[in-house]
C-alpha cells in the first residue's frame, strides 16, 4: 500500500514539479492536490488553463501526469487531511507561515517554502547533505504538541552550492565561501516570474532577498547537532545573486577558502567519492552521484548538464587553485533548481523519512 | 589639418568599431584600411560582403560610415605608411606581434592587441587611468630605435575593472579583488566567435586565456613609474571569466578588500567623484563621467547600461559592504567591452597623446 | 508658443515612448500626465519605481526625460483638461472606451487604443499613408457634438504592412494579402507583457485578436473618403501572428497578388519613390524614407534595421516574385512597433493635424 | 544477429544524431565510424574534442554512447565496406556526390544529404509518407548497375511540411501551399553554423537555398510511382524560411488551398487519423502518431513541442478556415529538425528498407 500524498501549490511551478517528481513513484501516490481559493473547486486540468486564452499554464518539460488532470483541486487553507500521510508543500512564504503549522498538527509537512526554515527546531533538509538533523523532528513535535512536524529545505541556490561543499566542510574545514550566481529564470516562478522583455540580450544583478538566504542557510545546514540543538557552523559567506537569460539551472561560480592546505586533486577526489553511503541507500529520487565532476574546461553548462541524473546531480568544473585566499580553490557547478533543488529533491527527503519511519 | 591614420585589421569587429569611432572625427581623418590578404584589393565596401550570400559582415549598431565603403583595403603585411601620422591596429595577437614592430619603425601605433601589452617598455593604457606612463614611450623609442612607437589597451575585461578600482586603489589601498564576469558575445569576434547554438538558454563557463590575462595586467596598470620603468603593483587578482547569452557589454560581479576601512558611502563618493582632471581635458571622446553609481538595485544591466555616454562611462551599481575579508565592498558593474573597452577607448588615448605632443 | 499636450497612461511602455518622442520637441510641450488610480498623486519618478525593490519601470533605451521626472501624476479618469491643446492616449481599450469621449468633449484626442477604430466616423490614420481621412474629424464632430474629436492609429502589426502595401494599391491594385509576422516582445506591454520563461528557446504561435484586427485595420485604411464616409477597400487579407525572442521590432513576411502585372523591379521602384510629397511637409518626426529596400538578403533583421531612421521607416527585403498567385511578389519587412508602430507614429500624425490647423 | 551499419559523417551534428538513433538499435549495430581527412585516424572521443581547448564538441541533448568513445574514425574517401550491410551517410552535398555512388556499388545507402534528391531514379522519402517510391530502387540498381542502391530524404523543412500535407494530399487534394518557417539553429550545422552575435534579440530573413528546395521537393515527393518513374505533383508551393533563436525545432505556419471544399473539422480528422497503417508496422523508430493537433491556441511551441515522440511525431496548431484562397485552410506546425527531420528520420526509412527485404 503506497502512502497517501497531498501537494499544496499544485498548480504553480513548484507543485507542478511534484507532480512530475511524484508520477508512478513506488512509494507515494498523490491523493489530494490543493492550491488557492482561485483554484480550488476546479478540476486539475482546468485550473491550469488561462480562463482569457485557453492556454494551458504548464511549466515542465514533461507532460502532466494524465492522472492528474480531472483530480478535484481543494482549497488549501480548509483541507481535510483524513486519510493523508505527508504534504508537500510549495508555496509562498506567506500562505507557508499560515498553512504549514495547521497541517503539522496531524500530518508530516516537507516544505520548499522559507517561512520556517530558520526555526531552531525546523530541520533545514538536503538530501544525503545533513540527515542527521531530522532528529530535531522529535524536539520540533514535543516543543509544539504536533502528531506531524515540518521540515524545509532550503533555497535552490543554497542547495548545489552545500552539496558541492559538503565533502569539503568535511575533510577541509571551510573558512570563507564567495559565491556569484547566474540563476536560471524558473527559480523567479510563473507569474509573472521575470518579465520576458528583461530577459532579452541581458543580465539582471540583483534577486530580492536571496543573497541573504544564501549567507545564512549553510550555518544552520552545516551545523553540529548537539543536545536536541543545532550550533551552526562559523565559516563566512559573501554571495552575489544574478539572474541570466536561461530557462531552468543555476550556474555559481566559486571561491572557497579551506583550513588546511588541499591540492586541486585532494578536492577533485572529496568531490567525486561523496555521498556514496547515501546512494546506497537505494532511494527511488536518489542520484547515482551526488557531483560529477568535468575536466573539459568548457562544462558544466547550464543547458548541457542541469538534467544530469535526471536534475539529481551537481555538476562541477574549472576546479583550480587559488592564491587570493588561504588554502583556496576555484570551481563552477550547475543544479538543476526546480528538481533536486526543489520538488524532486523535497520528495527525496520524503523517501528518506519515510525509510527511516517518520512517515 | 586633422592627422591622417590608418586602421589595420579594418574588417574584424574592433576595425569596425574603430571606422564608427572616427567618423566625423574632429581630429583624425581615416587615409589608409588595412587588412589580411584575404580582403587585400577589394573596396572597403567588397571587403566586408560576404562571398557567397552577398550579405554584408557589419556588426557595429551604428551603419557603417558611407565615405569608407569605396576606399580600397590594403594587405597589412606590406603597408606603406608615407605620410600616416598614427596607426591603430585591431588584430589578433599572433599578426600583431609581427606587423606592429615594422608599423613602429617610423610611425605612432595604438594597439588592442595583447602581443606587446606585457613587454617591460610598452605602455599598456586605460584612458584617465595610468596616463603618466606615456613616459615609458620615450625609453622604448630609445632602446629599440624606432621613430614610432607601440602603446597598448588591457583586454576588454581588464578596463571596466581597472576603471572601478583607480579610486579605489588611490584612496584606501587594494588587497585582493575577486571578480566573476559574465560577457558578451561580441569579445569573441565574429568568425566563428561564439557559436550560435551554444548561446540559447546557457552560460559558457570558459574563455580561453581570460582570467591569466585580466589577473596580471592589473598590476602593471597600476605599476608605480620609478625611474624610467614600471614597478607593479602588488595587489591580488583572482578572475572567474564566463560568456553569457548578452550580445555587447560585460558584467562583473566585484568583492574587494582594502587597505583601510572604508564605508560603502566613501566608496561611493570616491568613485562619483573620480576622473574629474581627465574628463576636464576635454578630449572628443572622452565621457563626461567616468564611473556612473546606480542606487536602483537592478542596475546596472547591461542591455541598459552598456551605452552611457556612448560606451564610454563604466556603470556601477549595488555597492554593499562585505565581511568576507577585511575592509571589503562589493558591487557590480556593466561596461562596453568594444566602446571603452577597445576601439573607442584606443581613439581616446589616441587623443590624448595628440594633445600631449606624441602624435 | 508651444501647444501644451497631455499624456494619458504615461506609466506603461506606449506612455513612455510618448514622453521620449515629445522631449525636447519643438512644436509640443507635455504639460499634464496621466494615468490610473494606483499611480495619481505620485510624482512621476516615483510612479515608475517598483514600490517593492526600489526598481525603476522604465523601457525605453533612452533615458526617461528629466523634465518629467518631477512631475504630478493625475488620475485619469477626473482628468481637468482645461489650457490642454491635445491629448495623446496609451492606455487599454477598456479604459479608452471609458476615458477618450469625454476628453474629446473639449479637446482633441490622438489614441494609440483599439477602442474607437471601428467607428464609422472616427479616422484610423497612419501618417504619410491616408492623411485625407482627417476629413472624417468634421463629420465626426457634428455628428457627437463634440469640441474636441478622436482620431485613432491602427495595431502595431498593421502599421508597417500597410506602409508597405500603398505603393502597390495606389500603382497595381492590390487582390490579397498573406502575411506572417513575427512579432517583438515590447508589443505585449509589460506588466507581465510576455513571460521570461515562454521567451527562451521559444515561438509563441498566437497573440490574442491580433490577427482579426491586422484582417481588418487595412479595409478601412485603405478606404476611400466618399460623400462624407469611407468606402472600405475589398482585397483580402489572411494575417498569422506570432511572438519571437526579439524585443523590438515586428518582422513580417509577405506575399501579395495584385489586379496588374508587375515586375520586381516595378515594386522596387514604387517602394523606392514612396511618399516624397508627405516627407517633403517636413514635420519634426518624419523619417526621410517611408519605406528603405535593401538588396542584401540577410535583411532586414530586426535587431539591425528597427532603428533605421529613428524607427520612423519601414525597411523591407528579398523582393522576389511569385508564381502560387496572380501579379504576386513576397518580401519581408522590419517596422519599430513602439515607434513608428505606436507612440512615435501619432506624434507625427498629431504634428500634422497642427500644420492642417486641427490642432 | 544485427544488421551492421556505417556512420559516415559521424562527427557533425546529424552524424552526433544518427549515434544517438541508433543506439541500442534492436535491428541494427554501429560497426563503422567515417568523416573528413581531419577525424581519420583518431578515436571517436578524440575526433570530437576541440584540440585547442579541450572542449567536447557534441551537440546533442543525449550524451554521446559510450560503446561510440573508443571505436577509429576512418577516412571516408577511402572506406572498406567489407561486412557492412548499410551505409547512413550525413555529410554535406558536396561530399556526398563524390562519395555515395562509390558506397553504392556494394552497399545501400540511406542519405540525408541533398546530392542525389533530384535524379530520376533515386526515392525521396519520408517514412510513413510515401514508402511506395521504394520500387524505385530496383530501377535504380538496374540503370546504374549497382549491387547497393541510394535512398535520400529531404530537407528538414519539408519534413514536416509534407507529414502535415499528407493527409490533406490524400483526402482533398492540394492546389497551392504558402508556408513562412522560422527555423531553429541546429539546421545550419555547428561550425560556424549560424554566429552567436546573429541569434541574440534577432530574427534572419535567408536561408540560402532552402525555399527552393523546399518548393521543389513537394512535387517528387507527391509523384505518382508509374511505369517504373515518378510521376511529379503538380500543387504550387511558396515558401519563406527565416532562422529564429530557438534551438531545435522548425516551427511553420501555412495556408494551405485544396481541390474540394473542406472544414476545419475535416481536416482535423484527417490529421488525427493519419498514419495508421504505417505505425501498426511497429517499427522501432516509428513515432505513435504521425501528426498531434492541439487544441489549445498557444501550441505548438518549438520548445515544448518539438521532442513530442522522441522529435518522431509533428505537431499541430490553431487549425482555422481562410477567405483568401479557395478551400483553404491555415495552421502552424512543429516538427524536430533533426529528429524526424534528419537522422532518427532516416534510420526509420532504414528499418523499413529492413523489414521489406531491402537490406
């Protein structure tokens, strides 16, 4: 018997990756779809049509699931969650910081929003990155008196870039991380996302917010879990966020300045034997490498390499030595920011609890 | 009487550009277009037509100037230059290293190319920038014998930075500069140059050559003329160059530790004040400001920005303070990477030597 | 003494184009803005910035006018017109229907709107192609009693193929007219205009209504002015429209079957020749060619040919004759939607309304 | 045991394409590996490495089959076919002249290349369109005493065009087809291909030669097989192709005018009911359905489209009546480049060839 899912948002881009994430998956079956009250009452399949044109707003590169389409859409904010094991949630932070604690009551609640990531007894999630700290889901449970919990995960852009830095958090020690994106325009969401006429033989320098969440976000991922606590870790980040005329991907570049001295070939090898233990867990999302790295000068590139194991991947390249900074390296990585850097990677997530028992 | 130049190389982009830059010019006058053997004995007008489609190869914005296209093209290799009082060369390296020595023997050369930017007597100039090492021309007349003489321009990417950073560096001291960039297509020059097919939806992650450049030559721009040589500066460079889907203008992400402390507010004054001496000259094409500060957050762009003061003035925008590194800002900024950054910032220097007696 | 005019909808991009093509002009002065409730009250710089991010909504590649900056905002619809000589409306045809009759109560209207083209007694004028149609404004005025009349400017989309089909009605008869455009961006306004995400990699088939009103525009422009009314012209037209990722610029490809037999050459001379008796009135925005042919079949492109003549003029190309109709030639042509296509082209026909003393 | 075929051609991009169509082929195993003089000798991995930057020079979505890495390039000037059953040739015209007569004393070729389209006995075909032309090759054998036989495919343009035509050709007769393509990039091939400063913000109104051909081939494509010759159709077609920046994917938007009267309706059920006896083949390329029409107005796009069926399916749009032509029809279509329209298109045409005793 598959667990019952419901996924909140259905109908924006985000949830439509669910739903993609979600389709003939082993484990969960998508068993109720919520969105806004504009929404709600309509069938799938219409509340994805523009009522004006007749134009169906469907973001993915696959189909939507034919399943899907005449499944009733419910209204998020009045849902019946009898029967449900699990939301997926892919909303604003608004309606998140409203929603998510109504359904924790009785349900577990995996979260791409932003509303409660930094709450000291919120795990902030990425696969095969930090799992142990979904130990705080029993602090989180008995500090509210939920039979569910939340748990988050954080912005796409954190998430290829802690991935990447995780082998060399460990094996390193990581002082100072510098980091400039060139973000992809689907992390922008829908509507209206970034206006087309901006995206045209141009780059926009600045993304509301997000430099923030980049800088804060890997204290609390690569923090020590100790006494029912998280103690962030101390290393420094600066990040410049931009936004490029690509579709879906985000390409970062890279500065990272170590604790102890590391050749290229000593990061080469952290990178390409990470997570081995998380792969065999054999998980139905789960990449076969959690990065790959190139040695061709010219990858990774957004178009080329952002669907590598299915957006499961981070890709790396151009790794090199640098003299600005101590014990530094130089490297670029691509991810895919709407499969492990969302829906996928939060249905990941929800196959390790769910393996683990909390679902 | 305007002083009669020639523009080697006369058929590429930066030649273009060069004929765009000198139309109408109050003080020079276009009496000689040169170019490789391929186009040698055609007009101008032949030269630039494509063979076998009949299409014209003109890639500036401007039209091309109507007095040029009938004026016949000579090949590079065998030019006589009786009666050319200065010579701008915009070819690729390996060409120039062998064709500006023989120009230099009896005329004046301003050149884009990177074959002699980095020889111990050769001046490499940024307009308003390192003006006082026009000096090193007498000492390369001297030790090479030459009538003439070679000045060179940094790469594209090398300007907006070096332009940025003078107040900087004049005022608080540099330490380190890290910078990512995310160019235009047209710094790749037109035959191939960029392919089309790898500039949908993608960023290029590599330019061949870029980074050693651009991390080098700003120490000798910001060398120290001591006793008829140039001492570098010692500050340290780390460049990350990529190519993104932007048809003119590069963008550079900056993060930039100083000497001393400074606040995001004397930056700021210290750049919006900087160049006054130099604009005040009043040469013909020189900007009116040398660095624009944008308090909008999304700017600079650079489809929007690329073209102040006709790609003179080097845009700047989001200026934040940094605690990465010591006494640290960062910002972005947009500049024209074959305006300022090659043809018409060559005819700026140009213009200044004339002023100063060298033509 | 300059006639003093209003701007209504200043605030979206067809409003803007208006304030760039009367800055500095030298028979108007923009003496009152307008624009909906959201942004009355409000200086005009602060009526274009994102109230959220700080961003300035401006999208125009020139700057906006400085003189403007400062100006009051009104509400468009409690509009005091009084010491107003003329009204420039860019707004939406809802509105337009609402707001342009009682403007017109007291004072001439120029609208870029949809809403009024239809009506018998309202003139739908491109500049320099069916001027005499003014005379409709007398007819116009008796018959609602008005002081003031509206005339109205056709579709973007028509504007440049009808430009180029009057030379051939007025030479060769026209009989139909199969035309496939592929259209800019900035055609769909901007807020959200087209979205980013269906621009990259992309053809949008279909713009909403745009292909009834190109099917129909040109029956009544190319009308004759008969006892008082205008006999609509009989040729048929077959329009299919799409979006591209350009950002200005309508392309459109062309195959017309006219009532005469005619050469390529006899196209050519009748687009040549076109309309030297309207640009010899010398109005300050006239182009000085209604219609350029380039010979070069790589053009006309829109990013290089949009501009021509300060988006004033037409520019056609691959002049070629064709065997599936009658009489028939194909060629493709290049038309500035916002210029002469909108805001830019009713300045024009409003000076000439000033120099026939209708204004 | 499978059937042994040679790539000749292997290194461009529809050579890049037939590797990937032929990858775990069921029917058919990739035993030899041709192109220029330049990639002889080499490794397949070696031969598609840039050998100045290192860079992969693979252009398809997929990744480059592995089994493909190791195996030699040999020259194709100067093949052994000893053992090869099939010869899949994708090099330019030019080459392809002097090179398939040679290859088809022994072995059958199945061409991509537009040398041999226009002699009398060589089929033009289109898999599911017309098959029967297949007789042709015994004639062929005959007149040029070959043991092998060449097939050729047409241009990619009239691919899809003459998918959609089919049914219409069968059911209602066609008299005149006017059809504007604005044409994806990968059609111009990769070095240099179409120039990246060319795509950016830009559409290209020229593809040389490609209106003609794609006029000409309709007519033997349509032929009547009689007496051992193809008897030509006699409709009109007149063709604009314009390049768009879109990656992969022909988009073309037609009017099509037929012998009897005709309904949207009608022909909606013509395309939807096309191919069936075709795909019951079950061969292993063969798309599911030969043409997909949308309802929705806004389809098909390039980028959402053009992979429908593994790019073997084409795409249908906004079916709508037209006044202007007697019994006439407009609609736009999608159809994958280099998919149906090249390689995969012309393994199928080989699995056919297969299945009928042909190889």
């Amino acid at each position: 018997m598959k667990k019952r899912v419901a996924v909140v948002g259905a109908t924006g881009i985000a949830g439509q990756q669910f739903l993609v994430a979600l389709q003939d998956h082993p484990w969960f079956e998508v068993a109720l779809l919520a969105a806004s009250e504009r929404s709600a009452g309509k069938s799938y399949a219409e509340a994805i049509r523009d009522p004006k044109t007749g134009a169906r707003r469907w973001w993915c590169e696959e189909e939507p699931p034919q399943s899907m389409l005449p499944l009733p859409v419910h209204e998020a904010s009045s849902l019946d969650l009898g029967g449900i094991d699990l939301v997926f949630t892919a909303v604003e932070s608004g309606p998140a910081r409203e929603l998510e604690p109504v359904y924790a009551k009785t349900t577990p609640v995996v979260s791409t929003a932003s509303a409660f990531r930094q709450e000291a007894d919120v795990p902030l999630l990425i696969p095969g990155i930090n799992m142990d700290h979904i130990a705080q889901i029993d602090t989180q449970k008995k500090n509210r008196d939920w039979q569910g919990y939340i748990v988050t995960q954080p912005n796409c852009t954190t998430i290829g870039l802690a991935i990447t830095l995780r082998p060399l958090f460990d094996q390193f020690g990581l002082r100072k991380v510098i980091m400039t994106s060139m973000q992809g325009l689907s992390g922008a969401g829908r509507s209206p996302g970034v206006i087309g006429m901006d995206t045209i033989d141009n780059v926009i320098p600045f993304i509301a917010g997000e430099e923030e969440k980049v800088e804060k976000e890997g204290h609390k991922i690569f923090g020590r879990f100790e006494d029912g606590a998280i103690v962030p870790a101390t290393f420094l980040v600066s990040a410049t966020c931009t936004r490029v005329p690509v579709l879906e991907g985000h390409t970062e570049a890279l500065l990272v300045s170590m604790d102890t001295p590391c050749s290229v070939e000593d990061v080469r090898a952290a990178m390409v034997g990470f997570g081995k233990e998380f792969i065999e867990l054999g998980l139905p999302s789960s990449p076969q490498h959690m990065i790959i790295v190139h040695d061709d000068p010219f990858r990774p590139q957004p178009r080329l390499d952002r669907d590598a194991e299915d957006g499961m991947a981070t890709s790396v390249g151009r790794l090199r030595e640098d003299q600005t900074l101590e014990n530094a390296v130089k490297y670029l990585l691509v991810s895919h920011n709407t499969k492990m850097g969302a829906a996928k990677g939060a249905v990941l997530t929800a196959e390790y609890l769910y393996q683990k028992g909390y679902v």
